[in-house]
C-alpha cells in the first residue's frame, strides 16, 4: 500500500483590496470615522466666522475692511472643509458598508451630517458665507 502525502491546502489569498474593504466593513472603523468626522465638523463651525461677515465686511465702523488676513482664513477653511468631507465620506461609505455585511441600519445621523457639510462647501464656493 502507497500512502498518498496529503497536502495542505494554502489558504486562499486575498487581495488588497479586499482586505482593506474588510477592514473598512469592521464596526469600529466606522464609528472611528464617523467620531473624527463629528469633531472635525465641530471644529469646522466653530472656524466659520473666520469667512463669515465680520471678517469679509469688516466691523462696521467707518473706515474699517475686510480682514488682513482673509485670504489665509479662506485657504485654511477651505481646506479643512475638504478634510472634513472626506473624513465623512470615508465614515458614509465605511457604514453603508458595514451595513451591507450585516443589516446595520441606515447611518443617517452621518448622512445628514455629510449633508450639512456639503451645503457648508456649496455656501463657501459661492460665497455666501460672506453676505
């Protein structure tokens, strides 16, 4: 009798890709996400006066203008606005993944908030945020 040599099968490889979707799928890289996006969107409120009236028309008083800064204020904001954006976006689709794995609900509070975020972007573009 030949004993025929079992061999073990190599585990099955998974690319990349996979292993990254999987581990975006993962409940707390999601709520990590959607935390920092939280914050990130706080703190972006709470930089909005840097655009806002006071610093594009000036106080009020005679004589007095817009910020002498304004321009580095917008660079910043901007820029921390398109952070934001993407650090939710990274939550949204982490949590719709997730939800897609296994029956999560609807991540709305992060929708409605990536939402806001993007009518923030919309206001900034179009320049409302200075009227």
């Amino acid at each position: 009798m030949s004993k025929e040599t079992k061999r073990k099968a190599a585990p099955a490889e998974i690319s990349g890709a996979a292993e990254f979707r999987n581990w975006l799928a993962a409940p707390a890289t999601g709520q990590a996400l959607a935390v920092l996006f939280g914050l990130l969107f706080l703190f972006q409120c709470m930089i909005l006066p840097l655009v806002g009236k006071a610093a594009v028309g000036g106080s009020g008083s005679p004589g007095a203008g817009p910020a002498d800064t304004l321009w580095k204020n917008q660079l910043f904001f901007g820029a921390m606005l398109l952070l934001t954006i993407a650090v939710g976006a990274a939550a949204f689709h982490a949590k719709r993944l997730r939800q897609r794995a296994d029956g999560s609900p609807f991540p709305k509070f992060t929708a409605g908030v990536l939402a806001c975020a993007l009518a923030m972007l919309l206001a900034f573009a179009t320049g409302l945020l200075g009227i």
